[in-house]
C-alpha cells in the first residue's frame, strides 16, 4: 500500500489499499458509567466534554482542510497515477531486453507511493557504479494487492515487490526467493527478521520500520508541568489530571468510533506483552492457548475502561477528528504513530510533537517502549537478473553509498542495527523512533500474523468494551470466537 496515514491499513476483503478505509460505528455514549469509574474526576470528565465541545467548533474549519488534504492524497495514489521512472520501456520490453541480454533491467513494483522519485534517484545511484543495470520503478497504492496479482499471472511479474510481511510473505511464499545468509541479513533488526523469516528462511528484504505508541504534545505537557512521560497506567492518570487543571481541553482521546487503530494497535498490547508472543498466536490456532484466562489480556481489558474513563470525548472521535485537534494543538495525547508526520507537517510545520510508549499497566518495563511495523520487499525468486537483485538490496545496506541513499534520499529509519536515521529528514515523531530504537526499547506490531479479519473484530469487541455494552469476560470471549472463527 501507499501511506495509510491512519496506520498501513488495508481491506483486504475489497482489495483496497487507501488513506482512509475504516467501518465507523459508534456504539453510543456511555458518559455515565465513565464517570462512574473516574469517581473523583467525573466532574472533571464532565466539564473538559463541555469545553472540548467549543473547542470542537473552533476546529470545523481545521477538519475540513484535513478532510480535504486526505482526499486529495487518495486521488493522488490512485492507479491512474502510477508512474515508471529510472528507466525506459514498458514491461514488455522490459522482457525482451532481459532475453536479448541487451542489458539488465530490474523491475520495481512496490507500495510506498510518496518514494517514488527517491527511488528512481538512488537506482540512477546504483546504475552509475553498476554501467549495464537499469531500473523500472513503479508505485502504487490503490489496488495493489490485485493489480501485483494481474502481473504475476500475466506475464509482468516484477523483480522486486513490496509484501506487509509475515501474513503476506505466506501468501507469496511460493514467488519468494531465498535471501537466507545474504549479507543485509546479518545486519536486520530482531523485529523485522522476526516478520521475513519462514521456516527458518529469510524470504524478503526489510525496508523499513515506522512505529505505534502514544502521540504527545510536548508543549502541553511543559504547560502542565510534567517532566517525563508516564510509563505506569497510574501516572497516566496524574497526567490526565494535571493536563486538565492546566486548561488543556482535550487531556486525552482515542478514535473509538474507528475500530482500526484498537484492532491493529491497542490489541497488540496484549500481543506483545506476551513472554513469547508467536508461541502464543500459534497456540490461539492449535487450541494451546487461549485469550481467556491470559492476564496480560485481561490487564489490558481492565486498562481499556480504565482508559475510556480518562477520554474526554471517546464516542465521537473519529480519525479525522484525532487528526484536526492533534494538528491544532489541543489533544495532548492520543494513539498513533510517525506516519503521521507528514500531516502534522502540513497542518503545522512547528507542531511539537512526540511519541512515547502506552502505559496500559503498573510494569514500567513492559509500557516504556514502542512498537515497530516494517515495509518489506519481496525479491521474484524467477527473475532472470536474480543475482543483479540480490546485489542491490545488499548494496542498501552494506556499502557507504546505499546507506545514505536509504538514510538521506529515501528518508528512512533503517530497518538496520548498521544505519541510523538521518534526523533532519524523518521529523520530530521519526527521531523518537529512532531514538527508543537505540535504546533498544522496542517490540514488535503483530498484526501481520493474525487470521484475515481479526484486527476488524477485535477493533470492534474493544469499541464495545469501553462503551460498557460487554464485560471484560465477555470481551476476551468474543476475542477467542473470533479468532476461531477466522482462523478456519
């Protein structure tokens, strides 16, 4: 896909891949029982509803303009704009030169629309120290999935392609070449490795990583006088409060009208927190284990109402609206990850922003971290230019050239322990990312392992959760159904 600024999210049931595919439903307002649950600080819970409201009007015009700014993004990543650069020729010629052995001529297909034109530069980059390789470069975002489909089975398959890694490198592991002891692979963080490794083979190459966590206004926290982030769920609620009697409207907020950024993001919570989350997603499908009765789980549903309680406006934030009151500075925290810098940018070029982990329990340890979701590239284990290709992506990671192409030209964070960020290109969110990297403070988003349409219910048994319309048992119930249902 292109860049789902909402979260590199899809419908794979539609083969759709925009900037903003969500089913809305809004399972009600639950203030009450909100309230309830704050004790003390309903009052404080009722009256930020009231000013957040004003402040809402103030925001319509602010809406619009991002309303406005995601469509003119999807039109833009539809597949009449797909373009080819770096090198000349269709397709078809592409073939033809490759079996004339006229020249080698390595034919990109991949998602990220907006590297387009950094990508055609760093090939211009390798084709200068590399005379006889040329390069077809092609991005798309709409339609991906399909169209990548029409061109494996017509003839057209690319050299090179994106896959969403582990669930989609399954999908094509059949086309996958074998990078196994490649020399980048030595260098893979243990997260992206983790994503391309099938039966202990490594069968694509990562691109690069973005990260979830909570999104935090800097300049609201110094307002209130907070020095560090949380990293306990009873701090968070300190925080809440001193954000509040700091007059800041909107303390914190989540976009439970959307299920996507609660079933791909808050849902991982309980993923990650495992002692080994792959043998615990493996046992969800062999019956070995199960969501009941897991107390990282059940911590996480207690943190879900817990957190409900503590939003000001939880049953009528939408994406658009996190968006708006984010970019105006009057969220102060709130879920998300650094692809969304790039619309912050536009909003406010100056907005200062953050990321920091999501304190969903009293383990300061297991909260302080952020989690990480790579872009991958599949290599066409048929392509006659397969050693050309291997000794491209290596040269991205392993030569002084590649890595700045990948640092400075792409603006990436590098998937890569041998790379680092360039901090002028990847923003104030990127250079958290980067940072909590170095640190080693990361996880995995395991979203890529769950069975087609998970993420979509399990957004939705948390939408419910949080309105109060199931028990935290019911909930976890509704998780195994789920996944048992889908895993079939």
């Amino acid at each position: 896909m292109g860049y789902c600024i909402a979260g590199i999210g899809n419908d794979d049931s539609a083969d759709c891949y925009c900037i903003y595919s969500f089913t809305e439903k809004d399972y009600g307002r639950c203030y009450c029982r909100g309230c309830k649950r704050l004790n003390n600080r309903g009052n404080l819970a009722k009256g930020l509803r009231r000013k957040t409201m004003k402040k809402m009007k103030k925001a319509a015009a602010l809406m619009m303009t991002v309303a406005m700014m995601l469509s003119m993004a999807a039109c833009g990543n539809s597949g009449a704009k797909e373009t080819t650069g770096a090198a000349e020729g269709s397709d078809t010629q592409v073939a033809s030169q490759a079996a004339d052995g006229e020249e080698k001529t390595i034919y990109i297909y991949q998602m990220k629309t907006e590297i387009q034109d950094a990508l055609e530069k760093v090939c211009e980059v390798y084709s200068e120290s590399h005379p006889g390789v040329k390069f077809v470069c092609e991005s798309a975002s709409d339609n991906y999935a399909t169209s990548l489909k029409t061109k494996f089975s017509g003839g057209d398959a690319p050299d090179i392609f994106s896959i969403q890694g582990y669930s989609d490198a399954l999908v094509w592991q059949s086309q996958l070449a074998d990078l196994t002891g490649e020399p980048f692979t030595s260098e893979m963080i243990d997260t992206s490795a983790e994503n391309v490794t099938l039966d202990g083979k490594v069968v694509a190459f990562p691109l690069s990583v973005e990260a979830a966590g909570y999104v935090y206004n800097t300049a609201l926290f110094e307002q209130a006088g907070i020095t560090k982030v949380p990293t306990t769920k009873e701090e968070l609620a300190e925080d809440v409060q001193k954000l509040a009697d700091a007059g800041v409207s909107v303390p914190i907020s989540e976009t439970y009208m959307d299920w996507y950024q609660l079933g791909n993001f808050m849902i991982n919570l309980g993923f990650a927190g495992q002692e080994d989350p792959k043998a615990f997603i493996d046992g969800l499908s062999d019956g070995s284990t199960s969501f009941v009765g897991n107390k990282v789980f059940e911590e996480l549903a207690d943190f879900i109402t817990f957190e409900y309680a503590l939003d000001t406006n939880p049953s009528t934030t939408d994406f658009n609206t996190q968006t708006s009151l984010v970019g105006s500075g009057d969220m102060a925290i709130t879920i998300g990850g650094n692809w969304s810098q790039p619309t912050y940018d536009a909003i406010n070029p100056d907005l200062p922003v953050s990321l920091m982990g999501i304190p969903y329990s009293s383990d300061e340890k297991e909260n302080d971290q952020l989690y990480l979701v790579g872009t991958y590239w599949g290599v066409n284990k048929d392509s006659k230019n397969l050693d050309t290709v291997k000794d491209f992506i290596n040269w991205l990671v392993t030569s002084d050239e590649g890595k700045e192409c990948m640092t400075k030209t792409l603006q990436l964070i590098p998937a890569y322990n041998n790379m680092e960020a360039d901090a002028d290109s990847i923003g104030t969110l990127g250079k958290a990312v980067s940072d909590y990297m170095a640190a080693g403070k990361v996880d995995n988003i395991y979203y890529t392992f769950y069975p087609d349409g998970f993420a979509q219910a399990a957004g939705e048994a948390v939408q419910k959760l949080g309105a109060g319309k199931s028990t935290n048992e019911e909930f976890l119930q509704e998780l195994q159904d789920a996944w048992d249902n889908l895993s079939k």
